[in-house]
C-alpha cells in the first residue's frame, strides 16, 4: 500500500466513512477508493482538492510519508507572504501552489522508480 493509500484510509475511517460513502461524495466510480487505497491506481489533482475538502485534510497529509513533517516548517502565512511576495494571497490560492508543489514532487519521484 502506498502512503497515499494508507493516509487515505486513515482520514476516510476518521471520518466515519466507507469507500463507497466517499467515492459518492466525490462522484467516483464505487470501486475506485479502493483502488486508491490499495495503490492500484491514484486520483487526479481536481479529486484529490475534493477528498482533501471532505477529509478536512491537506493534500501533503495524504501524500507524504507519516514521517517526512519538517520540523519548524513555515506558518501558512508566512508561506503565503513568501510565495506572494506580500501581496494579498487567499488560502486557496495557497493551497493550489501546494497542491502543484506535491503534484510535481510526486511525477518526479515515479521517474525516478522507473
């Protein structure tokens, strides 16, 4: 199981839903939580911003290892102040620079596994 698929497990149970109940939610196909848990195959970026929304979780929380947290990481708005250079920047638009930043780190990552 990947970490993506083990991440996705737990914060889907600590939801209190099944695979079913969520790939509703999220307009997917009723087997495809599974595959996703198991490592079969992986959600594209816009699925991945819906499950992160229903899970209350970020997207590097269902990517990453449980151990890769950076110790004394960035605050979200001092990030938000860095990235934007001071000017007004939405928690959203934060959160699609970090959603690319993963994306990008993950399509490097496989490169590198093949």
């Amino acid at each position: 199981m990947s970490f993506f698929g083990e991440n996705l497990k737990r914060a889907r149970k600590r939801c209190g839903l099944t695979q079913r109940q969520l790939a509703e939610q999220i307009g997917a196909k009723h087997n495809s939580v599974s595959n996703w848990e198991n490592g079969q195959s992986e959600p594209d970026t816009q699925t991945i911003r819906q499950l992160c929304r229903i899970l209350d979780v970020t997207a590097n929380e269902l990517i990453d290892s449980p151990s890769s947290g950076a110790s004394g990481s960035l605050s979200r708005d001092d990030l938000k102040f860095a990235l934007f250079e001071g000017d007004e920047a939405t928690e959203d638009m934060l959160q699609e620079v970090l959603d690319f930043a993963q994306f990008v780190k993950e399509k490097y990552r496989n490169k590198e596994e093949l």
